[in-house]
C-alpha cells in the first residue's frame, strides 16, 4: 500500500467539512478557500472545490453572490445557508464523536 494515497484520501474526507467550516466564519472567495486550505496542508487545486462547492449549491448548503472586481472579471463570494449551518453543526458533531473515538483506539498499546 502506498501511504501517500491513503493520506490524500483522509483529506478528501474531511475537505467537505472545511470548506463547510470556513465559510460559515463568513462570505468568503474562492482563492481565499484555497489559501487556507493549502495553509492548512489540505492540499486542494480548483479542480476539486469548483466541483465540491457547486455540490454544496446544489444541495442548498451554500450560495454565492457575484462582486464587481476592479481588477478583472466579477468574483463569486460563497455564503453558508441556514440548512448548511445545520449541516455543519451535524457534521461537527460527528467530528467530535470520530476524534474521541480514534483517540481511545490510538492511545492504546
């Protein structure tokens, strides 16, 4: 097995939930996304959130609004929803639940 996939596929399961995460702090574009999430080394290219945050429109979760930009074309700025806020909540939820239990398993000898 090579570890690095299985480090890659972790991310991916958790970006769902950071992206969820950063934008319910407030509306928020799309590079700026990218930038804490590559801060954060969840390494993420835009060829795998423009997929995941048209999901997350599709299922009402976020939404958008388009800014005029002095500098080039108009900017697309994502909001989280009320549903997505109760998303959010459910997901932190089992977050909580998942590092609790990863953590009794873990510390075991």
């Amino acid at each position: 097995m090579n570890v690095a996939n299985t480090q890659i596929q972790m991310r991916k399961g958790l970006l769902e939930f950071c992206v969820l995460h950063i934008i319910s702090r407030g509306e928020v574009y799309t590079s700026d996304l990218i930038d804490e999430l590559t801060l954060a080394q969840m390494i993420v290219v835009e060829g795998t959130l423009y997929p995941l945050l048209n999901r997350l429109r599709s299922a009402e979760l976020v939404t958008y609004r388009w800014v005029e930009s002095e500098a080039g074309p108009p900017r697309k700025y994502y909001s989280i929803t009320e549903e997505g806020k109760n998303f959010l909540l459910t997901l932190s939820e089992t977050w909580a639940s998942l590092v609790n239990s990863t953590n009794e398993i873990t510390s075991k000898n």
